[in-house]
C-alpha cells in the first residue's frame, strides 16, 4: 500500500535463470512472468481505479570466448497487458533482473508498447551483440549493439513502420575494494518510426542516458 503515491498493488512473480558454462562457451537464459493487479487513487470517483497486469519477457544469451574476449549474440522479447502506459513503473524489476537494455526496456518496464490513436497492446523484441573484457580482475568493460521492433506496426497511413530504434550500451565496473564497486553506464537511441508513434514526437535525434553510481556490499 503506496499512501504516499496513491497507489497500492497484488503483483506476482514467477521467473528461470540459468547459465551454462565451458571453457569456450557461454548461454543464458532468463525469463520472468508478472501478473496481478495495480490500483490507482481516483480523486474525481474518491476509489481505486483497479488495472490488471500480465506481462512476460524472455531474455538469452549465446557467447564465445576468444583472446579474453567474451562476444554474446542477444535476444530479448516482451509482451503484456498495456491497455495503459502507467503500467510500465510496475516493470521496472524486470530491466533490473536481465539488464537488456538501458533505453527502451527500461522506460517502459520491459511491456509492450501502445501505438498511435490505438489501446491494443504491441508486443517487443530485440537482438543485437556485446564484447566484454575484463582487465586484471577490478575492472570490466561492456558493450552492446541492439537492434528493436513491434511485432505490429504502429502509425498512421503510409508512415507505419515496426522498427522501434538501434540502442547502443556501455558499461564500466571498477572495484575499488572487496566491498564496494563503482560503475559507469551510458547509452544512446537512435529512434525509429514506431518510437515516434509511440511517443508521437517525430524528431528524430539521438537521445543519452548517463549514470554513475557505487555499489557496497556487506
């Protein structure tokens, strides 16, 4: 029960991670299924307006491990319940758990998309790469080159399109002692035509992410 927000939720949570190692061979897989209910204070009724939730995504990996390098081939897919775009502060465990993507997973927990002058659900998926290197054990460097779309197309007449955007990751993990490890991510999106849709803003520049924070464990 969120007083503070007006908000109070039933959510529950189901979800497989596995990883499977050899000396030259890595895969991952991952998946988390969230279903229940949201409610949101309603000042003009004076109740609850109830939304229910369900929502699925899978993410894997497959990588190879040459000169010290690890290169993963990546694939994410998403779907649920987005009849409203608020749902999407109900997921955002979810980017926390698989840590796809920077950009687009994470503004939008992970759930499929509403488009343009429309309240059917579109569903989300994204492949792409990442290299990553670790350097004298203190310090991890990553990126990532992602590709995404709507299983739909979202738009208006001749201007629909399924390409959501290329989105590209940097992460940087430093451990200053046993118990604490900075960490640096950055990201950029080049927006496609069903992001315009979705957000419908039809600028087409780039947009940042940039985050710094430490982590302590004890």
């Amino acid at each position: 029960n969120f007083a503070a927000d007006s908000r109070r939720a039933e959510l529950f949570w189901l979800g497989i991670h596995n990883q499977w190692v050899s000396n030259l061979m890595v895969f991952k897989i991952a998946g988390i299924w969230n279903t229940g209910k949201t409610e949101f204070w309603n000042s003009q009724t004076v109740a609850f307006d109830t939304r229910s939730v369900n929502a699925f995504l899978l993410s894997s990996a497959a990588g190879y491990q040459y000169e010290g390098y690890l290169i993963s081939f990546l694939f994410e897919g998403a779907s649920g319940s987005a009849g409203n775009r608020n749902h999407g502060g109900s997921f955002q465990a979810i980017q926390n758990s698989v840590g796809f993507s920077m950009i687009l997973v994470d503004n939008f927990g992970g759930i499929s998309y509403t488009g343009f002058s429309t309240t059917a659900w579109q569903g989300l998926y994204g492949t792409g790469f990442e290299i990553e290197k670790q350097f004298l054990q203190d310090l991890n460097l990553s990126a990532k080159l992602l590709h995404f779309r709507t299983t739909s197309q979202l738009g208006v007449q001749n201007q629909k399109s399924s390409f959501l955007g290329h989105e590209m990751n940097f992460t940087a993990k430093y451990n200053l002692y046993e118990f604490a490890r900075l960490q640096l991510n950055s990201a950029i999106l080049l927006p496609g035509g069903a992001w315009q849709s979705v957000i419908q803003d039809h600028r087409k520049s780039a947009i940042w992410e940039f985050m710094l924070g430490l982590t302590v464990s004890y």
